[in-house]
C-alpha cells in the first residue's frame, strides 16, 4: 500500500516539508503521497503527520476550531501513528507549554514543557551543527524563533541538545524538534520520521 503523509497546512512552512517528504520517499524506494491537511476527513487515512514551524498560536486556534485537534487527540488515543513536529509544531506538542503558551491549545502528546522563542532576541536565528542520537555525522539545524523543551519526563526522550538545552525529543511515535529540518537539502530528518511508519 502506498504511504499517504499529511502535512498540517494552515500555516508555516507547509510545501517545504511536502517535498521533502516526497523526496526522502522517493530516496528511501517507497511509493507514496503527501497532503496538506485543513480539515479532520482528510486526515483520518493518512499513515504519518507533520505538524511545520509557523505561529503556534495561530496554527494552534486553526487547528481547535476545525475540530482537529480533537480528531488527531482520539485517534492517537486509539492507535499511535508517527507525528513529527518541528519549531510551533513541537510547541503544539508539549503536555505543558510555559510563559506566554495559556493561549496554546496544545495536542498534550509528549511528556515535555516547553518554552516558546527560548533563545531570545540576540539569537532570533541562526544554524549550527547538531550532534543527534544515532546519526553518525552532524545534523546542519536551522534554529528560527525557536523554543525548547525545559524538562522532560516520563516516556520522552532526549535525542539532541544545543548549548544544553533540549532540542529533540521521542516519545513512542511522537517526535519533536526545535529547529526546522525542511530548510536544509539534508534528508536524514524526514527519513527517520518516516522508518517509524510500518
Ligand atoms: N516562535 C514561534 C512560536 O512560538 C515558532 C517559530 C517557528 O515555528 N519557527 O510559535
């Protein structure tokens, strides 16, 4: 069966990770589609989620008020797939979110706190070379606006830090980063998102 992806698109950086999937599929040999997803019936087949960088209190209020947040919540709730959110995506997955994050309506999947624009005015953005579990060469990480997890608990688990501060997390099929991996030619991101789908 060909694999079908959604990529959140209400908002952010929706067709960069679109063809970066479509690319590390085609460089992993595996058949599949990907789509922009606004509205709960277009995702209930997919077989994977990102949720992009973007404004998470923007993408968050998009996201309650079509009703799928409550529709990625039940399904989840029934039955893991892999979600992969990156910048306001990891936001929008943190079980608590701290300093500004009350008007965030959070997906509340991983066992995480996280705190929005963590890196201040002085490092707005910037990159840096990433050393991250299990890749044996260095991650290029495009850091914009960027938050980051402050603790961890539970069943999540770190996967990078810069400057000591948490960056990437897994939990069971959730995964989130701070920066944004579809702004790089580097596929590594995607196609380990996408080993989790099976
Ligand atoms: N600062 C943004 C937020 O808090 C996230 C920025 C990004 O996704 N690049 O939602």
């Amino acid at each position: 069966m060909p694999i079908k992806v959604g990529v959140i698109g209400m908002q952010g950086a929706v067709e960069e990770h679109i063809r970066m999937v479509e690319r590390a599929l085609k460089s992993m040999g595996k058949g599949g589609t990907t789509v922009p997803i606004r509205r709960p019936e277009q995702f209930l087949d997919c077989d994977a989620l990102i949720i992009p960088g973007g404004e998470s209190t923007t993408i968050s209020k998009l996201l309650a008020n079509s009703g799928l947040t409550y529709a990625i919540k039940k399904r989840y709730d029934e039955a893991e797939f892999p979600i992969m959110g990156a910048c306001a995506g990891m936001i929008l997955l943190a079980k608590k979110v701290i300093g500004d994050g009350k008007k965030i309506i959070s997906l509340e999947l991983m066992d995480m706190e996280v705190k929005r624009n963590a890196f201040g005015r002085q490092r707005e953005s910037f990159e840096t070379d990433l050393g991250v579990k299990n890749f044996d060469a260095p991650y290029r990480a495009v850091f914009i606006r960027a938050p980051v997890a402050t603790r961890v608990w539970g069943k999540c688990e770190v996967l990078a830090r810069f400057d000591q501060k948490i960056v990437m997390v897994k939990q069971d099929s959730c995964f989130a980063l701070a920066y944004h991996p579809e702004l790089t030619s580097d596929l590594r991101i995607h196609q380990y998102f996408l080993s989790f789908i099976e």
